[in-house]
C-alpha cells in the first residue's frame, strides 16, 4: 500500500523532466495522492509499474470530499427528525414543509431530506453549519459576553489556524479595501457596534443566536492595524468549533470574491 507521496516517489524516475506539467517528481506523487493526477500522466511509467502500482495507492480525501461525505451524514440524520419538533425547539419559521434559518440576513430553506434552498448561493460552508444546528443547538440566548477562538470549546489545535486563514485574511481584506469591506458587511445585515474601543465594530448573524463580533483598529503611525473575531460565551451551547472556523473561512473567501467582483464593476 502506497499511503503518502514519499511511498510513491521512491517508485518515479527522479529526474524532475516536468513531462507530466508539474514541476517535480515529488509534486507528481502529491498530486497523484490527492487525486488531481493520473500515474499514466508520467510518461516514464512503463504500464508495467502503473499495472503493480495501480490499486496499491490510498487516494487522500480532498477536502471538499470530506465536507461532502460529512454533509450526506447529517442530511441522514436530518431525514429522521421532524422538522416541525425543530423549529418548535428553536423557534425558527416553516414554509413547505422547510424549516428556515437565517444566516447573515439571508433565509436558507431546508428540506426532510436536509436539502436547502435559497436565493443566495449553496455552499457546504453554510449548508454544514446550518444542518449541524438544527440538531445539535441548544437555540440559548446570547450572553453579551464576548469570547476569543481558542476560549471555544475543542479549539486547541485550531487556534493557529483560524488566526491566520480567518482573522489575517480578513485583516488583509480590511486593510485594502476598508471602507468597500464595511459596505459590503451592511449588504449581510451587519449590526454597527457604537461603543466599542476598536475603530469599527459590526456584529454579524451566520447562525441564529451566534453572533460574531469583528473588531478593527486602523494603523496608526507606529502601530499596525489589528482585527479580531470574537464570539458570545454561549457560541458552544448553539454550534460548535468546527462550524466556526467553516463559517469564518467560508465568510473570508465570499467577501474576497465581492470585492473582485466590485472591481470588476458587478456588484453596487
Ligand atoms: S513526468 Fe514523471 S519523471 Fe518527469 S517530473 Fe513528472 S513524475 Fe517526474
């Protein structure tokens, strides 16, 4: 069994010929691992090798085939509930045999079967987040209390990546198109904070009741500019860290692409 790339490189010819379009042999078994190349590709396998390879590779999941088979999971449990006992539970509309949940100002339908409908794009990183609510959240109030990531409950290990692909990406975002970036959070039903020591403040609603705070402070003379995430102490009682940090990566890349879009004169 060839289970990482190192396995299948010691089975390549070495020699780095960018035959197969990628820059190295070692780039070649990573690809082949996650499943974007074909050991055919190479043409310095003989179809001897690829026949003794050939079935001997275990192909790493992509991540987006992680978040499919984990989504087709919670659509199963989904389909054994009744959408009726969760909305009652907490306190969301129905229309159609759907329950609805608002997230970021907008309604996502779902279905029995944990399908969702709306008139904004479905992504996995709503879709995942919202079905995982409607089973596990509590549905609690908001405590007015603010937490950072790595206070959630399970974030150790998380903490580093969420800093740097939600808070840092954010922040560049931020830093580059400031005042475009806060018009665009008023497009999501942002909420201004008044009272606050950051610069700007807006408290957002990617969930019922789970309310994220993003603070920034602009740079200023020696000091650079900052942002935080932050987030109601009951955020663990309603969703969990796993639905955060998707939501928080999945909300970076949709404002990134807003933005291009701005630039490109589709949006406002
Ligand atoms: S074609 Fe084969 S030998 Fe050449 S770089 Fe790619 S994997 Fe390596």
């Amino acid at each position: 069994m060839i289970k990482n790339p190192l396995e299948l490189y010691k089975h390549l010819d070495q020699s780095n010929c960018r035959r197969c379009l990628l820059p190295s042999c070692i780039a070649f078994s990573v690809a082949v691992i996650q499943g974007q190349k074909k050991l055919s590709d190479c043409p310095l396998l003989s179809a001897e090798k690829i026949n003794e390879l050939t079935g001997g590779i275990v192909r790493k999941k992509s991540m987006s085939e992680e978040q499919d088979a984990y989504l087709a999971l919670l659509q199963e449990e989904i389909a054994q509930q009744d959408l009726k006992d969760i909305a009652s539970r907490l306190g969301l509309p129905l229309k159609e045999e759907t329950v609805g949940v608002k997230c970021l100002g907008k309604y996502f339908w779902i279905n029995a079967q944990g399908g969702m409908a709306s008139e904004c794009h479905c992504n996995n990183w709503v879709h995942i987040p919202i079905l995982h609510y409607l089973l596990q959240s509590k549905g609690l109030q908001p405590a007015g209390e603010w937490i950072d990531f790595p206070a959630i409950q399970d974030a150790g290990g998380k903490e580093r990546f969420f800093a740097h692909r939600c808070e840092e990406s954010m922040q560049q975002l931020v830093d580059e198109h400031t005042e475009l970036f806060f018009e665009i959070l008023d497009l999501f039903e942002a909420e201004e904070v008044r009272e606050t020591e950051a610069d700007k403040a807006r408290i957002l609603y990617p969930l019922p009741k789970v309310p994220f705070l993003i603070n920034y402070w602009e740079s200023e003379e020696s000091f650079p500019s900052k942002l935080n995430i932050l987030f109601d102490s009951k955020v663990s009682e309603n969703t969990n860290v796993e639905s955060v940090y998707m939501i928080g990566r999945g909300m970076v890349e949709m404002f990134h692409q807003l933005i291009i879009r701005h630039s490109s004169g589709e949006l406002f």
